[in-house]
C-alpha cells in the first residue's frame, strides 16, 4: 500500500527558546530555528525515518513558496506543491528552559478561494491510486467550507483508495458523513467535533486522569456511530483509545522524559499509518498492533526537541516493552 500524505495549510515553525514564558513581558530569545512545518511534514518526517517514501501534496502560498521549498529539499521531503494566492502562515513555539513547558500559537492562514481548492483537490485525486492510503493532515486555510472535505474523501474513495483525517474540529464533524476510514483527533479535538463547538484551545494536556479514559472512549465510540469506520482517540500522557463499531480497545501510553510534546499526536498517526501501510495485500490490519506501534513511535517523539523527530532503534525498543506489558 502506498502512502501519500495531504497537507492543506502549510506552516512555518518558528521554535522559540527561552528561559521562561511569561505573558505580557518583554522577553529576549535563547535560540530562534525556523523550519517548514504542519501536521503532514511531521508524518512525513517519521516515516522517512522508518525507510518509508510518502509524497506530500501541499498547496502552497506562492509568495514563500521557493523558501518553503527549499527548507522540505533540505529535509529529503518529496513534495508536489500546488500554487495558491498568498504567504504561508507561521506557527510559534515556545520551549520553556526552565521547566520545559511548550506553548503553540498557531495562525490562522492565508484564505484560500474555491477555485484553488478544486484545482487542489483535482491533483490529489489524480495522484491517487486504488489501494492506496491518503493521510489528510492538519487545518484548511480561512475561507473554505468544511463540504470541501467531504468532496475529497469522496474523490479518494472513488479511486478505490482508503482515507485517514486528522483535522480540525469543525472538519472532522463535516467529514464523517463521507464516512472516513480512519479518524484520529486527540481527546479535546473529539468532543469539540461531537458537540459542532469552536476549540481555539487544543491539547492543554490539563486532563482529569480519573475521567480521561472514559472520556476518549466513549467519544471514540461516538465519532463511529456518527460515520467513522475506524476511531482513535488520543488522550496525552494517559493512552489511545480505539474504536471499530461498538468495540473498544485501550492501549496505554508509555512513560518518557518529555523534552516536547509538539507534534506527538502526528508521530502517533505515522507509525499507524507505517504499520498499516505494510499490511500484505489480502490480509487483515492488525489494528491493536499499529495502535501500540503509533503509541511508541509518539513517545520517543516526546523525547526530541524537533516536531517529527524519532529514532527507530528507540521506537522498537519501546514497541519490545509494549508488546511485554500486553503480555503479562
């Protein structure tokens, strides 16, 4: 199966090192790195780590676009980019070296008019072949309606292909109708989606450990009621919760040092989606495996400073004390 990873609102990173955060201060930097960045280039990271070729389409604001372009070549990325109007927005990440807290603020984006977006979709449905598996990753750019999801995943299944979401909110509840394969929103992102809300403020890893798991059960079990074949519900440093149906699987996570937590939920989708891609042709996905395989590969993430940033020797050894606690 091959793997093609869909980027709709391309950023770029801007991780910020300073001793300590504090609002309404006047602060000076530690160190300033800028990197091309979005949910999708982080999956893409991950598994070129793991030996694993996975084009990325991204749409692409033509105004940054040659330095945007430059930043994935340096990476090794392999990258169709589709120019549209505007500048690429920019995400700030600030890494606390005091107590390593990490705070994200995201922009928004450059709107993105209809036009661009059928010419978008247009290229991701050529580029799509039957048994492939598309990873539609992150934010849509202002301007566009949530249907415009719907429309794509019915492109891909027409394809004969198979779709993961791992989107905003207000998307994912627009796309179950379409009914997606895969979905995988952290716990926050999930009941923001049940309850058509805003969620300006996702993933605060503020969870109440005697309630979490409840929680991204039971809103796992919901996003397929709703139309999702398959539901995984991130809950931070508690677990995974899976869904198929009214079955209901838990995979605990696993406990590291935690350097960042930017882009873990990402890291989770792309060992997923490693493991599910490299299923033989007529067999079944092992789905509780992929879930432990995402659950490790998101926990030696946790360990690096870089979004997407894993070490498959680590991930493998954490994957060896999964498969040993599953076991006992």
């Amino acid at each position: 199966m091959a793997l093609i990873i869909v980027n709709p609102n391309p950023v770029f990173d801007r991780t910020i090192t300073v001793n300590e955060f504090i609002p309404g201060a006047v602060m000076r930097t530690l160190n300033v790195e800028l990197t091309a960045g979005g949910k999708g280039i982080n999956v893409a990271r991950v598994l070129r780590a793991f030996g694993r070729s996975a084009p990325l389409i991204i749409p692409t604001g033509a105004q940054d676009r040659a330095r945007y372009e430059s930043f994935l070549e340096t990476e090794g990325a392999q990258a169709q980019l589709i120019d549209v109007a505007g500048p690429i927005r920019i995400s700030s990440i600030y890494l606390e070296e005091a107590s390593n807290r990490v705070t994200v603020v995201n922009d928004a984006g450059h709107p993105m008019s209809k036009a661009d977006w059928n010419a978008t979709r247009d290229s991701i449905v050529a580029a799509t072949k039957s048994g492939d598996i598309v990873l539609v990753m992150g934010s849509f750019p202002p301007d566009l309606d949530p249907e415009s999801l719907v429309s794509l995943i019915h492109g891909i299944h027409n394809q004969g292909a198979e779709v993961l979401i791992d989107v905003n909110p207000q998307w994912l509840a627009a796309s179950l109708s379409a009914k997606p394969d895969v979905v995988t929103p952290n716990i926050d992102e999930a009941e923001a989606a049940l309850r058509q809300g805003r969620a300006d403020v996702m993933d605060s890893q503020i969870h109440d450990h005697d309630l979490t798991r409840d929680r991204a059960e039971k809103a796992a079990l919901e996003l397929c009621q709703r139309g999702a074949l398959r539901a995984f519900v991130t809950a931070g440093e508690m677990g995974v919760a899976m869904a198929n149906g009214d079955q209901i699987e838990w995979a605990a996570s696993y406990p590291v040092e935690t350097v960042s937590t930017v882009g873990a939920g990402d890291s989770f989708v792309a060992g997923l989606a490693y493991e599910w891609s490299t299923t033989k042709q007529g067999q079944a996905v092992d789905w509780a495996t992929a879930m432990r395989f995402g659950v490790a590969t998101s926990a030696n993430s946790c360990e690096q400073v870089r979004a997407g940033g894993v070490s498959p020797v680590r991930v493998q050894e954490i994957m060896n004390s999964l498969r040993e606690k599953s076991h006992s």
